[in-house]
C-alpha cells in the first residue's frame, strides 16, 4: 500500500502537471521502492536524511538496476521531494546532494533515405496495407512518437495546408508539416475509414483505427510495423527509428536545430542536440571515402 502522502503527489501530477498515465505509472513504481525500503523504520518524511537515500540507491544498484534506471529512480525520488519542500512539509530535500551515475551516450538508430525509400515505396493491397502505410509515412514524414500518431484526431490534421496538431508530453501542442506522400497515403487511408465506420457503426474522432474501428492501440502500430518491415524484407524497423530518421535527415539537409526542435517537440534544445552527433557520423564516412589521406590504403600501399 503506497503512502498517503505518495498518493496525493501522484494526483497532483496527473490533475495540475498533466503528467501521461505511463509517466505516473513510473513514478509510482519508483515511489513505491522507496516507501518499502524505508518501511521498518519510517516515522515521516521529514525524518528521513541523505545518508537513507545513499542506502537505498545502493541497494536498487546491487540489486541489479541499470544505471539509467538509476537515474530515472533518482529523478522520481528528487521531484518527489521537492513537491514536499514547496508543500512545507519537509525543509531540505534527502535526495538534492546524490548525483546520478553518467551514461554511456547511445545514438538514437536512424535509417538511410534509401531504406527509408525501401520501406515505403510500395503499392498497399487492402484495407489494413493502406493504413498501414499512411502510418509509416506519417511516423516518417513528420517525426510523431507512438503515442502521439495515436491521440491523433481528424480535427487535427489539415490536408489542404498538409499540417496536423500534435500533442505530445505534457499535454503540449504543436504544428508540424507533413510530406506530399504523407499526404497522399492519408488520403487513401481516409477513404477506407469512412467505410470501417459505417461498417463497425462506431463513433470515434481518431484518425488511425484497429480492424474493429475503435482508436488503434500503440502495441498495435509496432506489431504491425513489423508486419510491413517483414513484407518488405527489412526487419528490425520500429517506430521511434522513423521518428529518430526523420530528425537526422531533416537536419543533415537543413543544418536547422532548432526548426528540428520545434518539429520534435523537444523541450531542451540538448535532447536534440544528439542528432548532430548522427549528423557527423555521416560527414565522417563521407570525409573517410572521399579525402586522399583518410582513405584506406591496400597491402601495396596504394
């Protein structure tokens, strides 16, 4: 049973910060290690000091935790009691002084424009192709993540103005282009809907529907973006790795960060920061292939 003093934080971030379910979700579960941690011994929140958070991030990391866990755990813990001090309900927050373990920097995976073009140059057969292709195309076109492609309504997209409205985290709204191809596959898809709901007599402002003709679930667009990867003999394709190319291409023939930004709905201009990484690793291969002296020489030296 999770404190009551969790749970009155955890609807704060739901009713005033407007946090998404799966972000409170993670809170909880964080929150909820840390209250059975300090359960034998906890007498209030007021009570508990850093050298209690020490043990307990050193028991979650023997315990087997990644460090980006860790940090995750860490980030719940300070927001957490943070929310206390400005309640007054503690004076200094136990969790403010432990810095969190650093990462090793992954780069986001991001396909070339020729697998892109692989993966969406094809003429869809049926109604479930043609959606699904107007998923991927719209996944690439304009850089949505899973869950906003999903939220997305009818009233959201403008076809004549090729924009749509996205509301990503936090419940922040933004304008984003979508691609003539883009367009076109909508506009396909758009057709067989108006069919599907007449069919289904469901009533449902959504743009992207299961076979049922009720809003099409995330785990539904990765199961059938595999689907489509598998058809086109290109597997390991999922959505975020559409959304990761479309940022590394736009950028790589822009050289706009902060339209990028803008596009992807970053917060922080850091996050996006990542894809000018991507953008040098290609600028390196072509510097490897191209410059007399970084080419590799044969045996002959040659």
């Amino acid at each position: 049973m999770l404190d009551k003093d969790i749970e009155v934080f955890l609807s704060y971030l739901e009713s005033v910060k407007q946090y998404s379910p799966n972000t409170i979700k993670s809170y909880e579960r964080d929150l909820a290690s840390l209250s059975l941690f300090l359960s034998n011994e906890f007498k209030g929140w007021q009570l508990v000091k850093e050298h209690d958070m020490r043990t307990f991030i050193n028991s979650e990391r023997r315990r087997g935790l990644s460090p980006r866990s860790i940090q995750r755990l860490l980030s719940s813990c300070r927001t957490f009691f943070e929310y206390l001090l400005n309640e007054g309900q503690i004076k200094i927050s136990p969790a403010q002084n432990i810095s969190s373990p650093k990462l090793a920097q992954l780069l986001p995976k991001a396909m070339d424009a020729d697998l892109v073009q692989r993966l969406l140059d094809f003429k869809p057969k049926g109604m479930t192709e043609i959606r699904d292709k107007a998923l991927a195309e719209l996944l690439y076109s304009s850089g949505l993540r899973l869950s906003e492609i999903c939220r997305l309504n009818l009233i959201d997209l403008d076809l004549k103005e090729r924009t749509c409205i996205v509301t990503g985290k936090g419940n922040k709204t933004r304008i984003v282009p979508v691609g003539r191809k883009a367009i076109q596959a909508i506009r396909d898809w758009l057709i067989h809907r108006s069919d599907l709901i007449i069919t289904k007599k469901t009533n449902t402002e959504a743009v992207f529907l299961n076979i049922k003709g009720k809003r099409i679930s995330p785990r539904s667009i990765q199961l059938r973006l595999e689907k489509l990867c598998e058809l086109r003999g290109i597997p390991g394709i999922n959505p975020h790795m559409l959304r990761h190319s479309f940022a590394s291409h736009v950028l790589e023939s822009s050289g706009d960060l902060r339209a990028v930004q803008e596009m992807l709905g970053h917060s922080d201009i850091g996050t996006t920061q990542i894809y000018t990484k991507l953008d040098f690793q290609h600028l390196a291969k072509v510097y490897d292939k191209a410059h007399p002296r970084a080419k590799k020489t044969n045996n002959n030296g040659n």
